[in-house]
C-alpha cells in the first residue's frame, strides 16, 4: 500500500503540472474494438526463413499476426524504437498495448507514457521490464506484465556455460585456433577445475536456483544471497548456503552469479568499492542486466586483473554503442544479450504473449505471477 501511495502522489504532482492526464486508472482490460497492438522486436534480416520457429523477430513477430488481425485488430511490428522519428514513436499517442522484449528495449520512459494517453497494458515478451519507468508507469494507471518463467531454463543454461568458459579459459584456446597458433601454456598457466571451487549467485529466484541445481553435480561449494532463504529443502538437496551479508559473501568466492533483477537498490551495486570486497581472481557472469555493474569500474577490475574473466550479456543501453569500454577490456566473453532468447524460449514467450493478450480481450487476469505493475503498485522485486 505504501508503494501504491507513493504512485499516487507522484501522478498527482504530475497532473499539477500539466504532464500527464487527470485520469489516474487506465482501465486493466481493454474495452471492445479494435485496438493498435505495438511490438517491438530484433530484426532477423536473412535468418528470419532458416527456422520456421524463429518467431522473436520482426519477422515472425511473435506469431500472432494472423490472429490479431483475424479479430480486427491493428498489429504493428518495428525493430526502429529510439529518437523523435522513430516508427515507434509515430505510434505512441494513440497505441493501446506495447510489446517489447529484454533483447531489443523499447525503453518506455515517463515522457513517453506522458504522450501515450491511450496505452493500458505493456507486455514484455520474457522476463524483465526494468526498460519501463515502473514508478511512472504505477502512477499514471498503467499494467506491465511479462511471461514468468519463460526463459529461466535458457538463461540457467548459458550462464553455467559462460563459468566453464572462463573457469577453463576456453576463448584465448579458441582464438589461438583461429588465428593459426598454438600455445598450449598461453591457456593452461590459468585453467582450472570447476569443482572444488566456490561459486556465489547474488540473487536466487528462479533463474539462480536452477543454476544452483546445474552446479551441484560439479562438487562446488555453492553460496546465495538473497532477500529472501529458500526452503530448507532445496538448501539440502543443492548444498547452497544463505550468506545473508553479501560484503560477507563476496571474499568466499572465486565465481560470482548476478541473478538479481535490476531495480532501484540494486543499480550500480556493484561499484568499485563492492568489486574491491571480492578476492583478486574472482570470476564474473552476469546476465541478469548491465546497469547492476559500474561499467568503468569492471573495466578498471578487468585491467588491473583483480576481475580475472568477466562474461554475460547485459549491457547498458542496449544494443550497446560501437564504443561501449567492455567491448575491448581484456579477458571478456561477452556476448549480444542471447542468453534468454533461444528457440524454445521464444517459443514459450510468444504462447505466453497471445495468451495474456487473450485474456484482456476478454477482461481476464492475468497469471499473478506476470504481473510487475497492478493498480499503482509494483511488484516486491521492484520495490
């Protein structure tokens, strides 16, 4: 309730200044008719017919083309989402759902729900709405919702792949290979086992707890941090151990996990002071979302070797510019933000899209689950 007070009060102090409408609810469900549905996705360009199920494109905008516009609906899809002339913002005055992904943002920022007067629902196909001012959206009425649970096994996947990538110095071997070389000391001086070693998630929801799952096999010793202790149950069955002090947490490990969502307390955890707290060596992956890292100061950790390998596929801003620093510091295996848009997740956050979309038409709720803002209040992992 004090979240949904705050909401109010920053709509209000809007209104008074003329920002936004006197409106405060923007009705949940939509009411009949047809209505403009906006997606904003990626562009395949050449890769878009090489798999029928390749549908988090442009191109296969989800796959729900033919059935929106079956029921009368207008159904827009653009990749073009930043500046004044964008595709995107053509649309924005009289748009009434908005559909974007993690992988290419439309970031929806209070100026633009300010000249979105007819927009009510903003879906996220896959997990993380953090590219929506959710405070702005809370204030001015606004739904924000996305498929739970869509991706969690791709992302769980790729970040135990990315720790073995570093922990055996996979992409200097790699490198050598394609250049021509071969100098079995230049990789083997730091390649090590996974077991034994003690790897540490800064969050464990869904995502971190499927990676404590994956990492049980590989013997380590396995730490997590969060808000909340998971049942003793699953503390049993993977080993984990709550470190309730994550500046305790971060000397014990040799592989730091981020799985936290990126909100207003956890922007720029990670500065060089909390680097600063881990051992020299420490081994970073994060594909929660790059705003939670100091960008110059992982650049500065990476230089000085105290972040001996950093890997994920978060950025901030994303696609992130030609000249974004962790393009070119050393000892990175980074990658475009890949790691939650697989095929089969993809495939299940378009389900999840059409079935959310289903459910307004008809005046529906949504699962509660896939709700990050309701009625002016966030959802606690935002709060």
């Amino acid at each position: 309730m004090a979240m949904k007070r705050v909401a109010v009060s920053v709509f209000q102090a809007l209104s008074s200044s003329g920002g936004v409408s006197s409106t405060l609810t923007r009705h949940l469900h939509g009411s009949g008719g047809s209505k403009k549905i906006v997606g904003v996705f990626y562009k395949a360009n050449e890769y878009a017919k090489l798999n029928p199920n390749f549908v988090g494109c442009v191109e296969g905008a989800l796959h729900i083309r033919d059935w929106l516009e079956s029921q009368g609906h207008h159904y827009i899809v653009t990749d073009d989402k930043e500046g004044p002339e964008s595709e995107l913002e053509k649309h924005i005055p009289d748009l009434e759902v908005l559909i974007t992904t993690p992988f290419h943002p439309a970031y929806v920022t209070a100026e633009r729900i300010q000249r979105a007067k007819n927009l009510k629902l903003v879906l996220t196909a896959g997990i993380g709405s953090d590219h929506v001012d959710l405070n702005a959206a809370a204030a001015a009425g606004l739904t924000v919702a996305e498929v739970t649970g869509s991706n969690v096994v791709s992302v769980a996947e790729d970040e135990l792949m990315r720790i073995l990538i570093l922990v055996r110095n996979f992409l200097p071997g790699y490198h050598q290979v394609i250049s021509g070389d071969w100098n079995v000391a230049g990789i083997a001086y730091r390649a090590y086992d996974l077991e034994g070693k003690t790897v540490g998630t800064v969050g464990a929801g869904r995502i971190g707890r499927l990676l404590l799952q994956r990492l049980k096999p590989f013997n380590c010793n396995l730490l997590y941090h969060d808000r909340i202790r998971i049942d003793p149950e699953f503390e049993k069955e993977t080993g984990a151990k709550f470190e309730e002090d994550l500046d305790a947490m971060l000397p014990k490990c040799d592989v730091v996990v981020i799985n936290t969502p990126l909100t207003d307390k956890t922007r720029g955890l990670f500065d060089k002071e909390r680097i600063a707290k881990c051992k020299r060596g420490v081994l970073f992956v994060n594909n929660a979302r790059g705003a939670i890292m100091d960008t110059q100061a992982v650049v500065d950790a990476c230089s000085s070797g105290h972040i001996a390998g950093y890997s994920g596929d978060v950025w901030y801003p994303q696609p992130a510019p030609k000249d974004h620093p962790w393009r070119y510091m050393p000892n990175q295996a980074m990658t475009p933000h890949i790691s939650g848009t697989t095929i089969d997740a993809q495939l299940r956050y378009a389900a999840g899209v059409k079935d959310m979309l289903d459910r307004y038409f008809k005046g529906q709720d949504f699962p509660a689950q896939n709700y990050i803002v309701k009625e002016g209040e966030l959802a606690s992992q935002y709060r």
